[in-house]
C-alpha cells in the first residue's frame, strides 16, 4: 500500500524558503521543504494548510501541483505531492514545531545543502517549474 505526503515550496523574491528539521530521527538535521504525511480522508490541499498549521501555527494558500515522485522511507512506500504554497505572515512571527529554523535559500544553493533524499529528488522539477514561472 503506498501512502502519500506533500511538499510545499514557498517562494518570495527568487528565494525559497527551507525547514531544518529537529535533530532526532534518521531525516533529523537535515533542510527540507516543508510538508508531512496525508492522513487519511484529508485532500492533498488540505494536507498542507493542516501541515503549515501545526508546524508553524499560520495560515497558507495553496497554488499549484508543481510535480510528484515515489520514495521509499523505512520500507514504505510514498507518493510525494509539491505545491506552491503562499503564505503572508512574516516568518519572524512563525512559531517552530518540527523545526528548528527557517530560512530563504536561492534555489541554486540547495544542492549543497544536506537536503533530505525525497526533496533532492523532486528538486530538478522544483527549478524547471519556477525558471518556467519566472521567464513568463
């Protein structure tokens, strides 16, 4: 049975906006874009507004399916979901519950990060979206 998780990238000015996340668990440390496990019942969409609700108490608009891939994480299977997420309130105001800081990256420098391995994979179709939105 395969399960399903989003991600969500926030873009504002040509930068992109990264979670580092707490240090405990094997993805523990490590940057990605924010985002979590569907529960059951729950859309794609409704995924990420509850996702940005409990892991930084604001509220986010969602835009468009940027991509989807599979991974595999402790023997699972899952289907990753990215969205374009917009959000207005100021990240100073954001409060942190699964990571331990917030930061906006150029998209360029992402593949020096230590990024977790189900966003490196959908990083390429990440930068071919925004140079597609951008150039517009």
């Amino acid at each position: 049975m395969i399960k399903h998780s989003v991600a969500c990238v926030f873009v504002k000015d040509n930068m992109v906006l990264l979670g580092k996340r707490i240090p405990s668990g094997a993805m523990g440390g490590l940057w990605e874009f924010p985002g979590g496990k569907v529960e059951e019942g729950e859309t794609f969409e409704q995924a990420v507004i509850r996702e940005f609700a409990e892991e930084f108490s604001v509220e986010v608009s969602v835009g468009p399916l940027i991509t989807n891939n599979i991974f595999v994480h402790n023997n699972k299977n899952y289907h990753l979901h990215v969205y374009q997420v917009f959000v207005e309130t100021d990240i100073s105001k954001w409060k942190l519950t699964e990571h331990t800081e917030v930061k906006w990256f150029d998209l360029k420098d992402i593949p020096s990060l230590p990024f977790v391995d189900s966003d490196k994979k959908v990083y390429p179709d990440v930068v071919n979206y925004f140079r597609r939105v951008y150039e517009e």
